[in-house]
C-alpha cells in the first residue's frame, strides 16, 4: 500500500511547455504571451481551420498559454513532457507571478536553478500539482502519459485519491469521463500524449467546475476560480447595431457590457451573434475568446402583437404565430424583464430571438430587440415619381417597401417637403419599411444649449429641445446665413422629439391643424365684444396641449379640428374648415394622449345630481360635450377628454349583457337576461363598479337588490367580462295615498294591473292593504322593466321645533328635536306660500318615503 501511495505521487510529476515546441530551446520557452501584430489566422502554419483542435489552440494561445516554436509551426503531432505540462498548468492557472517569484532555486539534482522552467516547476510543487520522483530527480524530458496527465487534471479540480473508488490510474480516468474532459478521445493509460490533445484536455479544464467544497456554495469552473478566464454560458444582448450608446467593438451581455478583442477574433471568423449563448474568455474586461454557439435558436421578426400572440416572419419569409410563455425568460435592452414589461415594447419589425431548452418542447429564454431605425433624412423636394425614389441615404421602392404616416401606408407623393424619413428594419436587415415622421416646431430660438460652440439642444419659445445626432451644427454656428437667438425657425422633429433640422419658416407653411379643447374670452374694460380677444387651448399634432391667443372667434370650434396659422410665438389665427380630410383625423388618433378612454357608470336618469349633459365614469363626472350626445351606460368609449369635457367620441368599444337582478344570496343572484330567466354566480375576476367607485367583490352581496341592474361588458373573445357596473333600482316620484277607501286601480298617477306585485312591509299584499298616508312607488330597472309596486308605511307625529336653515329655503325639520331630511319631491307650498303653512309648534305627521327622507306632511 505504501507503494501504491508513492508510485501515485510519481505520477503528478507531469510537465510540459507549449512555449517551447523544440525540445530544450529556452529562449522560445519563456514566451509569455501572443504577438497579436500578427494575423491570428496565420500564426501557425500546421494547424487549419478544418482540424478539430483549431478552437481549442486558438484560445490557449489568446490567454498567452501557448505559443509556436518560434518558425511559425504549433507541431501538433509532438508528444509532450513532464517540464511543458508543468508550464502549461502553471499559465493556465494564472501563476507566473509566483513562478517568476521561485526561479534561480531547484530542488531536484536535474534541475539546474538556472533552467527556464525552474520557477515554474517550483510553482507546481508548491501548488500541489507535481512532485519529484521516488529517486529524488524530475526527469524533465520524459513523456507524459494519458493515465498521468488526467490525474493531474483532476488533481487540479480538487479532487483527492482517497476521495475516487476503485485504484490507480482506473478512478482517475473514470472521474475525468464523467466530468467530461475527454469526450471524443480514446487512448491507453500509457500511451504518450501529442501536444493536441493536450490543449483539448486544457481548454476542457478551464471551463470545468471545481469540486464545490473549494468553492464554497457558488459553483466556478477551473477557469473562473484562477482568474483566467470567465463567464461561461454568457447571452449576447446587444451590440452597436443594437444599441447606439456603446462602442464599436463593446456587447452587451447578461453579465455586463465587455469590450471584443477584433484581432483575437480574427482568429475563427466569428461574430458573437445577439441572442446566442456563449462561452466568453474575459481577461480585464475584454473577450479575446468565444465558444461557438451553445444553442439553437429561433429567429422571428414581429409582425403585430396582441397581448400574449405575437404574429411574425421568418427569416425565409414565412410567416407564423406564436404565444409568449410566462415560463420564458425574457431580456430587453441588456436585462431581464417581465414578460408585460416585453409585451409593452413589441411592435412591428422588433426582433425576437427565441433560444430552445435541452429538450426542444419549449424556449428557455428570448431577446427582445427594438426595431433597427436608419439615420433620419429630410425630404426636401416634390415627388413626382410613382415607384421608387432616393431621399438621402434612403432608397424607397413603393412596390417592395411599405411607406407608413400618421400610422397609415402612403403613396410616395403623399410624403411632403420638411417631412423626416426613416428606414425601419429588424436586427438582421430584413422586413424594410418607411416611417414618415412630419411633427414640426414652429417659433422662435430663444436659447441655445450650452452654447453656440459647445450645442446639445435649441430652446424654441423657451421650450428645451434636444439636437439630433445627425443635426448639421453649421446651421447655428454664427457663420453666414446661419440661425441665431431671436430668429424664427420651422423645427424639424424626429422619433425622438429630437430635431433634426431647422428651416426659414416660409419653406414651410406654418398653416396646421389642431383640435380645440377650450377657450375663454377678455373682453377690455372700456371696451365691446368686438374688440375681445380669446385664449384658446389647442391640441397640436405633435402631441402637446399649448395655449394661444387669437383674435378669432372660435365660438362653435370647441370640440372640432381646426386650421392654425401662427402669426408669433404667442398669437395665432384659427379656421374653422369645411371637410377635414380623414388622413388627418387618423393622424390626431395615433397620436398618443389625444384619444384616453373611459366607461359611463351614470347619468341624469340613475343619479339625481347630474345634470341632461353631464355623465358619471370612472374618471370622474364629466360634461359630454361631444358629437354623440346619448352615452350608453355601462359601455367604453375611446374619447377626447380635456378637464371636465368629453369634447370628441371616436366609438364605443365593448359588447354588453344587461342583466335585471330578481333575487340575490350571498354573490349568486336570479335574473333575467333578454326576457330569459338565468342563475349565476357573479364571476369574481369581473371588475365591478358602484355610484362611480370600484366594490370589493366581498362587498356585493351587501349591494344587490331586487330590480338592480347590472351592466356586463364583455372581454375581446366573450369568454367572460372585463367590468360590470351596478345600479340600484329606479323609484318614481313618490304618490301618497289620500284615499279613505280600498284601493283596487291606482293611487294618484300609479295604475296597477292583475299582474303587478305590491311590497309592503317586506311582504306581499293586495292593492287593499294600502292605507291613507302610504307612501307609493314604481320600482323598475333601468330599462324600465320588471315593475312592481313598493308601498312605504313609516311616519312621525309631533310638535315642529325648528325648520332648517329657514322656511324659505327648507331643508330639514324638528320634530321633538330630532331632524329629518325632506326629500326633493316634497311638496314645500306646505311649508311656505299657502293659505295654512306649517308652522313651529304645530302638531303634524311626517311621511317618509323610501330613503328615509320626508315626502309630505299631514
């Protein structure tokens, strides 16, 4: 056994050098590095692109592991010693300083201290790599054998012989199958091992785990545990192309943004393609190596998104469907993000790299890309062509390109002078399309920012605009024919709300449209109606609500599109046109902030205190001036609202269920639907709405009577309801009962039939339980359905000791000194203004109806 112990020991004397190729040639041997002066696809003339070990010598030699033997040739082929293995370890672990610190010394007797590799050897032993042999020598040019050199591999992992069953080399090489070191070679323990396998064997090292009682709970392969190289399985998330904020040779990963050594690269041809995964060799934040890709993917460019189905093309130009998983991992500009976060951000041409799981059945993550948007070029002519035309950098052919404005595809001699053009593709080039961008700035500059020599932004009527990247400073310099503080300028903008460009305003009419949202008048003191002036509040087609003034009427402009002409940066004309071409009404409604939505939860006929034109929603009550005087209830509409105006309705957007409550328990309800009898339990993921306010589901049982109505509003495929909103049941006026006799017809105005269902007391009765002094009421839905007849039989007698505020204005009344409310039906000639008031301390009756309020006085 003590034997077996120390022929084991014999074994970790394993080294070799790939620094020098020649046997004994020292001054290749201490080589530290690569010469990247060279082209790295020639550096070694017997090693091609075609052998299997290319990659694996291309990194060692990028990490300064290995390097030629001084003629250009690597000797693929040559068998490799103790004293090279010992190098070798030595770089791949990141050593040579410690080695560099132990030269000039030896502790074998054929090993001079002054040999090359002196320090390295030293930095071996004392790293627990190798020893000397059994008679005391190194032995520094004998081969090093496959059964050896995989010991000291998984020595170098951490893993000990007591820790291996089996014996020696057979449990060694076992634990180096089945960590993966030599997938793909088949040699004999003893057989001697060529130099390319070698730097298989290596490469395979630094990308292995450490056995984790070394590393603690974080589990780090070889490679990241000595510093020498790290990040493996690293997702590419960007490059220039991508993103414009970083450099030409900088990507964006999962781990952070790393520069890419281009000469290092050179080596394999290879471009870390966005969305892939890799292994990255990282040495002071530079990758000067990459893997090639670890996974398949899918590459998709977005079409359309709704919600969680994205349609899309491929890259042959089929096109497909698909349904984002929750279960996907999804990153957008450089991080991970939630998949609504991802949806928020799809449109057309965004690109999608979907990478496949092991299995295939599924994507284990997915990078989301923004549409690629080519530098904006300015239209500065008439077109005249039909089919195709050069703007700039952009070439459009209309029979291939799609050219979009206001959100609507166009002519080619639809696009107009001053408008800024983009090409839009997907990340690889592909799907073109034209966007037309045509928002102008029209004013005066009052300020540039910081300065005219140092110019970021322009202020236009002291509003701070930035300059984009392609804007031509020359244009604001000071030179000759350049714009100045105090001139008045027509203010390209691009996507961004960045200009562009700057005109002389007379290039371009200053003539727009605009929707008006409000205006007020000043008339002067000593002045008429003539001679009034008006602030109007326009809505201008760049997105912002800006105010003028105008010597224009604008009475009957309120709520409709209007022409404007600036006549300076504070005052304009306005003109109310005829027609209002329909391009220019799609333009305002892609327009964000112009049309916002709401849902009509009341009006004058469920609540008391809104008036004809005014309606309750969910942003609160609003006056409903707009082009559909009648809002459904319950229904959604996509709308104009500026303050407390509905100024402009562009449709209704939801299909609605009206349901009549007949009876409820708890959350399930009888009612009826269209004329049909139905049972339901009321859906608990359905938002409701009550008197204007969001409920709690658990808070509807506590709301729901006989005669509610409710209003479902069904979800984009009628497979439940988004919202339902609540009313509580329609009274009639109250009726008090005058009559002494039985009752079999009506009381008052309310006439009964054989059919009719009269409540009183909770209970039902017949029309002769109705008394002198009932209170008597019609309760419908809000669809004037379902009647029956609630009789109310609440009333106080007393002394009056006080009419409130006063009894020309009465509100409430004492009795005893308790107060009640009057209702607004009551008749208050009784109180004021007849021949016989009521008068304080006067005994009376009260009558009550319903909501407790005072309805009459007997």
């Amino acid at each position: 056994m003590k034997r077996i112990g120390i022929i084991i020991l014999v074994v970790l004397v394993l080294v070799f050098s790939f620094a020098s190729i020649s046997t004994g040639n020292a001054d290749t041997g201490t080589n530290a590095g690569p010469d990247m002066s060279g082209e790295p696809d020639s550096i070694f003339t017997d090693v091609g692109v075609d052998d299997g070990y290319y990659e694996d010598v291309g990194r060692l030699w990028v990490l300064g592991i290995v390097s030629g033997d001084g003629t250009g040739r690597f000797r693929p082929d040559d068998m490799l010693t103790r004293e090279q293995f010992a190098i070798l370890m030595v770089r791949a672990s990141g050593l040579e300083e410690k080695a560099e610190l132990l030269k000039g010394s030896t502790s074998f007797p054929d090993i001079p201290a002054d040999r090359y590799s002196s320090g390295y050897i030293n930095a071996a032993v004392s790293q627990g790599y190798i020893a000397g042999m059994p008679d005391g020598n190194f032995n520094p040019g004998q081969n090093i054998t496959y059964a050896q050199t995989l010991t000291v591999l998984v020595r170098a992992l951490g893993y000990r012989n007591e820790e291996l069953p089996g014996t020696w080399p057979y449990n060694y090489m076992e634990k180096a199958k089945s960590i993966g070191l030599v997938q793909g070679l088949e040699f004999d323990s003893n057989d001697a091992v060529p130099r390319w396998v070698a730097v298989k064997l290596i490469n395979r090292l630094l990308d292995t785990r450490m056995k984790e009682s070394l590393t603690g709970q974080q589990a780090r392969t070889f490679g990241e545990y000595y510093g020498v190289c790290t990040n493996p399985g690293s997702i590419i998330l960007g490059n220039q192309n991508t993103h414009k904020s970083i450099g030409e040779n900088q990507v964006i990963t999962d781990k952070g943004i790393f520069n890419v050594n281009a000469v290092a690269f050179k080596f394999t041809g290879r471009e870390l393609e966005p969305g892939r995964k890799y292994n990255l060799t990282i040495v002071d934040d530079e990758i000067v190596w990459a893997s090639a890709p670890l996974n398949e993917v899918k590459r998709i460019t977005v079409i359309s998104a709704v919600e969680n189905k994205v349609s899309y093309y491929l890259e042959d130009k089929s096109a497909g469907e698909i349904y984002l998983s929750e279960k996907t991992a999804y990153y957008y500009n450089g991080s991970k993000q939630n998949l609504e976060t991802v949806r928020g951000m799809l449109r057309q041409n965004s690109s999608i790299v979907l990478a496949y799981d092991k299995d295939k059945d599924g994507y284990e993550y997915a990078a989301v890309f923004d549409p690629i948007y080519s530098r904006p070029e300015v239209m500065r002519g008439l077109v005249s062509a039909d089919s195709s035309i050069a703007i700039g950098s952009i070439i459009i052919d209309s029979a291939s390109i799609p050219v979009i404005k206001g959100g609507e595809a166009i002519s080619i001699k639809e696009i107009k002078y001053g408008d800024v053009l983009y090409e839009i593709t997907d990340i690889w080039g592909n799907y073109k399309y034209i966007f037309v961008n045509e928002a102008k700035v029209h004013g005066r500059i009052t300020g540039i920012i910081p300065n005219i020599i140092a110019a970021s932004g322009l202020e236009i009527d002291k509003v701070p605009y930035n300059l984009s990247g392609s804007f031509n400073k020359n244009k604001i310099s000071g030179g000759k024919g350049s714009f100045s503080v105090g001139d008045s300028v027509a203010a390209l903008l691009g996507i961004n709300g960045e200009i562009v460009d700057i005109l002389n305003p007379d290039e371009i009419g200053a003539s727009e449209y605009a929707f008006l949202l409000n205006y007020d008048i000043l008339i002067p003191a000593s002045g008429t109606l003539k001679s009034a002036t008006y602030n109007v509040r326009l809505f201008l087609e760049n997105g912002s609500r800006v105010t003028y003034k105008t010597n224009t009427d604008p009475s009957g402009m309120k709520g409709r599109f209007v022409k404007f002409a600036r006549i300076d940066s504070k005052t304009v004309s306005l003109e109310l046109p005829d027609t209002v071409d329909e391009s220019i009404k799609r333009n305002f409604a892609s327009i964000e902030g112009f049309y916002s939505e709401c849902i009509i939860l009341g009006n004058s006929r469920t609540f008391d205190y809104l008036s004809e034109n005014q309606v309750l929603t969910d942003a609160g009550i609003l006056y409903n001036v707009s082009n559909e005087p009648v809002l459904e209830l319950g229904n959604k509409y996509r709308a104009v609202i500026d303050g407390d105006y509905i100024l402009l309705v562009d449709g209704r957007m939801k299909l609605l269920e009206n349901v009549t409550v007949k009876s409820a328990v708890d959350n399930r309800i009888s009612g009826i639907i269209q004329g049909t009898d139905v049972n339901m339990v009321l859906p608990q993921k359905t938002v409701y709405y009550y008197n204007g306010t969001r409920q709690d589901y658990n808070n509807l049982k506590n709301i729901l009577t006989a005669n509610s109505s409710i209003i479902f509003a069904y979800n984009s495929d009628k497979t439940g309801y988004d919202y339902g909103v609540i009313f509580d049941p329609l009274h009639s006026k109250p009726v008090v009962n005058r009559s002494a006799y039985t009752i079999t017809t009506s009381v008052g105005s309310i006439e009964f039939t054989a059919g009719d269902i009269i409540l009183k007391k909770n209970e039902v009765v017949d029309s002769s339980k109705i008394n002198y002094g009932d209170v008597v009421y019609e309760v419908t839905d809000i669809w004037d359905g379902n009647r029956y007849i609630l009789v109310v039989n609440k009333r106080e007698r007393g002394v009056v000791t006080a009419i409130m505020p006063n009894v020309l204005s009465p509100q409430f009344i004492q009795l005893k000194n308790v107060t009640y409310e009057f209702d607004k039906d009551m008749d208050f000639s009784k109180i004021y203004g007849s021949d016989d008031p009521v008068k304080i301390g006067e005994t009376v009756t009260l009558l009550f109806g319903h909501d407790g309020k005072v309805v009459d006085i007997l």
